[in-house]
C-alpha cells in the first residue's frame, strides 16, 4: 500500500533514508537541517515522504511563502511592477506552496535505490497530491513546484498530468573543466574575454584565504551580504547569518567560505559546496568600491576555476543570475521550469495570462540566450 506524509522537519525522516535518496547529492540531509537551524524568516519548511508498505521510497523539499509575482522579473519590467506594488500593496503577491527550496540549486525528486524507473511516475503522482492536499490544510491555493529540471521527463508528465501551467525558469551555469591549468581554460575562451581576463590577472589582486569558520569576521561577510543583495534585481530569500554559520558547521569538510582581502579590509567572500566531483558556488558577495580596481568576481571565478583544476574536479556549478558573464565565461546551462497551479479555476486563468509578462526571459536579453542554450 502506497501512503504519503508531510513533515514540518527534515529531521522526522531518518538522514540514511533521505541520502539513500539522494546519492551524493551536497545539499543532503545534513544540508536541510543545517538550513532549518539558520530560521530563514518568511519561510516555513515542508518534507514530503512517500511510503510503500511502511518503507520510505519517495521524498521531496517543499516551503510554505508569499510570493511577488514579479520575482524574476527584472530591467524595465521590473521597474513598472514596482510601481503597480507601491499604487496597489499586496496585489502581485500570493500565498505559495512549493515544492523545492528557496536555498537549493534545483527542485528534484529523490527516489529510494530500491525503487525501479517504471515504477517513479506513480510515486511522482503521490507526491503532488500530498503537496496539494498540504496546501489545502495550510488554506494556500497556489500549488507550484520551483526549479524543476527542464530535461527531467518525470516532471513534465506527472505536472502536465495535473494541470499545472509552465514556464522557463532561471537556469543553472554550469562549467566543465576538462583543462590541466587555468591558462588552458583561458585558451578555451573568446579572444577578447581570454585577453581581458589575462590583463586582470596581470594587475594586483587580493589576498585569498579559504576558510570552515568565519565567526570572527561574520559581520563583515554579513554587510557585504547585504550591499550585494541590494544590488540585485533579482532576490527570493534574505539569508540570515546563521545560514552561512549553519552549512559551514553541519556540511565540515564539504562546505568552505573563501575570502578576499586587500590589507586588512575585507572585500568580498564566496561561499561554496565542494566534493571530488563539483563546486557549488552558493553566494558571492562583495565590496563594490573595491570591485573594479580588484577584479573581484572574476578574480573569485578564477579562484575557483584554478581549484577545481588543481583537485581534479571535474565541474564548477555557478548557480543562476550574472548571465551575460556567463556566457562570456564559457558556461553550459541546464534548464530549469516552473510549474504552478491555482485551485481558484478563476485565478488559475489569470495566471496564464500573468505569466506571459513574468517570464524572466522577457526582461533579461542575457537570461533569454542562457535559455535557448539549454
């Protein structure tokens, strides 16, 4: 007999079945609680769990929020709903269900090692409606599922199959590194990237220091968290400082803090997940009145370039956003969607429409190539 549950923490599930899940995921079980520690505001955290006779064979990450229509929305459509939000407070904003994390990398589905390929659409299926039914019990009528690979077969039926509405969502850069030395990757590249990146290579940089504590210089990292995150046109989640003291304590040897210094002054710090199979760049956060003269963010992607290099890792996932940069930098992207449905019939019809003007590629001329390359 097939049943499912939901949970208001990840530590209801044991962490050998969750992994089990998910096999060598970095954001594992160790990584949710480590993100339940940090109390993230705005943010209520949900676990689905599938059972088949009494043993667990599908899980999911979910979180309860409200949502501003225009999230991904950036440039000049970003502007004007701005100014629809100050006329009209509250009109883009709905109470959210969905299944993912505001803090993972992607929304995926684990399915115990014991579980056949056939046999994952139905366990798909019971998820989404545990997801709906714990929606209902919590009065939310938007239903959405964040970050769903694009190339993911199972999503696709099962959402479709459901009823839910789709569209792009940010994708995720990714950079292989087949190369023996950062000169290498630098041959890799574009005549006049690879030139300009040897000039700022060229010109004195900071100081780097890896590090798995920063208590001692957390308010530093925290201010330049925080001018980096009003810098953003695009922002879901505000971290709070027991976010980066949480993964870096519970994630040890698979989550480390690089930071930048020039003299005594603090410039930037990154913040990354990292095993002998990839670096995951969490956040980057920086100084800007040093960022030009110091090249910080491709300093920092360079950084990581050369440790991956040097590690024999085999790929760098940079996350979402800074596209053009990207491009520029040699990245692959995988695509990601957003599925969502409303209960309201009504509501459900005008978000068809909304999400015609919400699309993130509708704003970002970058983002839009980044899509068209997945």
């Amino acid at each position: 007999m097939i049943t499912a549950q939901a949970f208001p923490t990840i530590r209801a599930i044991q962490r050998s079945a969750w992994n089990d899940c998910f096999p060598g995921a970095l954001e594992d079980w160790d990584y949710y609680v480590a993100v339940e520690n940090a109390a993230i505001d705005d943010f209520q955290w949900r676990y689905l769990a599938v059972y088949q006779d009494g043993t667990l064979v599908a899980v999911a990450a979910a979180f309860i929020t409200h949502y501003r229509l225009d999230t991904t929305v950036s440039g000049a459509g970003k502007r004007l709903t701005e100014r629809v939000e100050r006329l009209w407070p509250g009109l883009l904003q709905l109470g959210l269900y969905a299944l993912g994390s505001p803090v993972a990398e992607r929304c995926d589905v684990g399915f115990a090692s014991s579980v056949a390929d056939a046999q994952r659409p139905l366990l798909l299926k019971h998820l989404l409606e545990a997801a709906r039914q714990d929606a209902d019990d919590f009065g939310i009528g938007l239903l959405a599922v964040k970050d769903a690979p694009s190339k993911d077969p199972h999503w696709l039926q099962s959402c479709r199959a459901a009823g839910f509405q789709s569209m792009p969502s940010l994708p995720t850069g990714v950079l292989p590194l087949p190369y023996g030395s950062v000169d290498a990757y630098l041959g890799s590249l574009g005549k006049s990237t690879r030139k300009d990146l040897r000039r700022k290579l060229r010109a004195p940089g900071p100081r780097v220091e890896w590090r798995r504590n920063i208590d001692d210089v957390l308010p530093e990292v925290m201010r330049l968290y925080e001018a980096t995150l009003t810098r953003a046109e695009l922002q879901f989640e505000r971290l709070p400082a027991g976010y980066f003291t949480a993964v870096l304590e519970r994630l040890d040897e698979r989550a480390v803090c690089v930071l930048y210094w020039v003299d005594e002054q603090l410039v930037a710090f990154n913040l990354v997940l990292v095993d002998q199979h990839r670096l995951v760049d969490k956040f980057f956060g920086h100084d800007v009145a040093f960022t030009r003269d110091y090249n910080l963010y491709f300093r920092s992607w360079l950084t990581n370039v050369d440790y991956c290099i040097q590690h024999n890792i085999a790929v760098y996932e940079c996350g979402q956003a800074g596209y053009a940069s990207k491009l520029r930098l040699g990245c692959e992207f995988q695509g990601n969607s957003v599925f969502f449905r409303h209960r309201n019939r009504l509501v459900n019809g005008l978000l068809k429409l909304v999400k015609l003007f919400i699309r993130p590629d509708r704003s970002d001329p970058a983002m839009a190539a980044a899509i068209s390359e997945t």
